[in-house]
C-alpha cells in the first residue's frame, strides 16, 4: 500500500476511530455504527416591527398612486396596521393578535422597486385584516395581498358604499393543493375562522392560474360555508381593476365587483 499501514489506511481513509481499526484488523469487527444525531430544531425567530419613520408620506404616495383611497389609508394608519418604516421606506402592514402585532408584510415604495417581502417571525396566522367598523358581521373577503384588500375597498368607496361594513382578509400569498395533491387551508383563513362567527365566504383571489386553482382549492375545504368566488373581471387581481376603473370611468361601476361582500 505505498508504506501505508492497513492501520493508518482504516483510521485516516476509512475515518475508523483507532480502537475501531484495532479491532478490526485483528478480526474483531467493527463497533457499532453511532445512533444518528438528529438535526437541530430551528429556533423560532423573535417577532419585532421595524422601527417606524417619522411620518409616512412616501407610504402614502406609493398607494394613492396605485388607487387606494387616502382616507382608507389614514384610518389604517391611526389604528397601527399601516406605517412606513425608517430604514427603507416600505409600506408595513400590520396584523394583530387580538391587540398584539404578530405579522408584518413589506411592499417597496420606490417606483422601480418590486420588493416585496415579511417580517422575520411573522406569524401568518395573524395576516393584515380591517374588520368591519360596527360589530361582527358575518361575510369575510378574502384576498391574496393588503393591497388588494385595500383596493376592493376603495371600490365600494367610489360606489358610494360604507366600506367599513366589509371584513377583508389577505392571506399573504396564494395556496393550493400541496405535493401530494392535497388541499391546504390557509393559516390565515384557518385562525380568522375560528375566532369570527363568519357563515359566508367571498374568495376575491387573483384572475390567473395560481388564483383559480386556489379559489377551487378552498371550495373543497370550506364546505361548511357559503362560498361565492368573485375573481376580478378582465384583469388579473383587484388593484388592476381598481387603476383601470380610475382611468376609464366608462367602465361599469360594479364590473367585476359586485356587492357579494356585505352582509
């Protein structure tokens, strides 16, 4: 073996501890392999809100520019589910734990940006909501992201509605079958249900591929409820719907979006 012991080629090529090779080498076997040592758990990451800017101008830019109303923008910004962060600008939308914030979702600001992102810790559980001003009601919007929320009710707004009286949700994202063809009940929609006495179900989930095979999803899973899917009409999700019905006041007030939200 090149002046290699049978030893040194068992400790140092084959990694045996020297007792093991010992052993071996003199007929004895190796010693039981080692029980695996099973990978280390991940630590929950601690939930912190980035600290807040001074005011949230750029924050209100961005989203007026995009549609959404200034007074539904300040009344999310007076109740803390909306402000604009110090370090970077981002929109940060909040969503609470009975008074506790739990999660955080950040949208970029800057007009060529496409961040888009959470807080680490976050708690999806616990996404961005508005409840309805005036107690529970019994409708509950759902939609893939704060903006969209946001935008379906700007439109009830323009309609000359109370947009108070809706509960919207996002959820952060959009979820269908898992790996194993499975539906999957988002964690978002799972918690808001069972703390909300909610009997009717609007799915305002994106007009693509990604959001239908959602909206079907959930009308599996959901089945003790009314479930009405009420995609966006022409456009791919409701901050498009809303831009193209502030560009063109030809289109049909309630296109797309019908009044299936209110109780």
């Amino acid at each position: 073996m090149g002046g290699v012991t049978a030893l040194d080629y068992l400790v140092e090529v084959r990694g045996l501890s020297l007792p093991d090779a010992v052993r071996q080498i003199l007929g004895a076997g190796p010693m039981p392999p080692a029980a695996p040592v099973p990978p280390e758990r991940r630590r929950p990451q601690p939930f912190h809100l980035p600290p807040r800017h001074t005011n949230d101008r750029r924050v209100m830019a961005y989203l007026t520019g995009r549609g959404i109303d200034a007074e539904i923008l300040r009344t999310c910004i007076r109740n803390n589910q909306l402000y604009e962060d110090a370090a970077h600008h981002n929109c940060v939308f909040v969503g609470y734990d009975g008074n506790t914030p739990r999660y955080a979702a950040l949208r970029g600001t800057y007009p060529r940006s496409a961040f888009m992102g959470e807080v680490a810790g976050s708690d999806k559980r616990f996404s961005f909501a508005v409840p309805v001003r005036a107690g529970p009601r019994q409708t509950l919007c759902v939609f893939e992201s704060a903006i969209d929320a946001l935008s379906y009710l700007t439109i009830l707004k323009q309609e000359g509605r109370d947009w108070r009286t809706a509960n919207t949700l996002s959820l952060s994202g959009v979820y269908g079958p898992n790996r194993r063809g499975r539906d999957k009940m988002p964690r978002a929609l799972g918690q808001y249900l069972e703390r909300n006495p909610i009997r009717r179900i609007v799915l305002c989930l994106d007009n693509d591929d990604a959001g239908r095979m959602a909206a079907q999803s959930l009308q599996r899973l959901l089945t003790d409820y009314l479930v009405l899917d009420n995609p966006p009409q022409g456009v791919k999700d409701y901050n498009d719907l809303l831009l193209r019905r502030s560009s063109s006041r030809r289109v049909r007030a309630g296109r797309g979006c019908d009044s299936r939200c209110r109780s």
